[in-house]
C-alpha cells in the first residue's frame, strides 16, 4: 500500500494535534485553591459568528478585486502594521461617552479593523501570478482565474487563521472587558480546565483536518 504525499502530510499533522491533546489533557500543576471551569461564554457565539462571517466575505471580496498586486500595496501594509492593542486603546478613546462601554460591537468593530487588512493582504499574497497571463487574456479571464484561485483558498485560509483571530481576540476581549472565545481559552488554562482545553484542540483539529485534502490534487 503507497501513501500520497498529501495523506502523509494529513498523518504527520493529526499526530502533532494528537500531541497538543495530550498536553492539554495532562496540564500540569495544581492550583492553590481550585475553582470550577468557567462557564462557556455562549453569548460570544454571535458576535464571533458576525466577525468570522465578515472576514470570509471581505477579506475574500478585497482580494478578488485587488489580486496578486494588491499583498505589495503601502497603504494596506500601513493599516496592518497597528497592533491589536493599538486598536483597541483607539477605539476606546474614540468611542463616546454616552454610548455607554463598548460591549459586544465595539469589540466586533475593533476586531476587522485589526484583522481585516491582514487577512487581504494573505489571501491576495497566495494567489498565482498574472503577468504575462491571464492578464493577457483580459480582465473576464483575469476575474475567473482570481475566483477559482479564491474558492480553493478559502477553507484552508479560515483553519489556518481561526486560532490567530482567537490570540486577537483575547487581546481585544481584555482591553474592552468583554468576555469571550478568547478569554474562555485563557481562563481554562488558568483554572487548569484539562476536560475544556481538551475540547478545544479537538475541535481545531477536527477544522484542520476538514479543510486538508485526504488525496493528491489532480493538477488542472
């Protein structure tokens, strides 16, 4: 029995998640006085299902406009230079008083600012060359190459980027006091949830292995 390379690289990767299980499962140390796991913060779900939903329909849209050129760009390196710190302490000097705290769409307005130019210029980064084709072949050629390049991105961009938006998120969720997916993560390896951090990592590694490909991928 041969292995293609692409199963190979499917078991090498669920060995390495198998690995980030075990750990988290057999979290070190005991706390001085023990506390129960957090509650899941299910009131996060919404708020984080509007941001992963806008980020897989602008981030992808920007980059179908723009192209390969547009991960070169000044003004979008400009934008994605800030760190999330950065806007977060901007948003709260900017938000206004009477509004209250930011809450849940502060955070979600915080949250594309920081991610968005980021998540562009990736994508646009990972889509092939233009020049001399299909630039050649025109602009419906050069769209359709662009939308076919994107489709096959897609699914890997999200599971490749959903735990850098979690480390994002918490930084942000701290800064705005608003608790979150972000905090949950933190706030289970504080109480040293094992039970909890084990869900986690089962369930990015159940959306890696979705988003990979079990066969070679027939070159077209």
């Amino acid at each position: 029995m041969t292995w293609s390379p692409a199963r190979s690289a499917v078991t090498q990767g669920m060995a390495i998640w198998a690995l980030a299980l075990a750990l988290a499962w057999s979290l070190p140390g005991a706390l001085w006085r023990p506390v129960p796991p957090p509650p899941f913060p299910v009131h996060a779900l919404l708020p984080a299902g509007l941001a992963l939903g806008a980020l897989a329909l602008l981030a992808p849209l920007l980059a179908w406009l723009g192209g390969p050129a547009l991960a070169t760009r000044r003004p979008l390196a400009l934008l994605e230079a800030p760190p999330d710190l950065l806007w977060a302490a901007a948003l709260l000097a900017c938000w206004p008083a009477v509004w209250g705290p930011p809450g849940q769409g502060g955070w979600l307005a915080a949250f594309l600012a920081a991610a968005l130019p980021s998540e562009v210029r990736w994508l646009s980064a990972a889509l092939p060359g233009e020049f001399p084709f299909p630039t050649a072949w025109g602009p419906r050629a050069v769209r359709k190459v662009r939308r076919l390049a994107l489709a096959r991105l897609i699914c890997r961009w999200l599971a490749a980027r959903l735990p850098v938006w979690l480390t994002a998120s918490l930084v942000l969720e701290r800064m705005l006091g608003v608790p979150g997916l972000g905090m949950d993560w933190m706030d289970r390896v504080a109480g040293r949830d094992r039970a909890g951090l084990a869900a986690w990592v089962a369930a990015l590694a159940l959306l890696w292995l979705l988003s990979r490909p079990l066969e070679a991928e027939a070159a077209t």
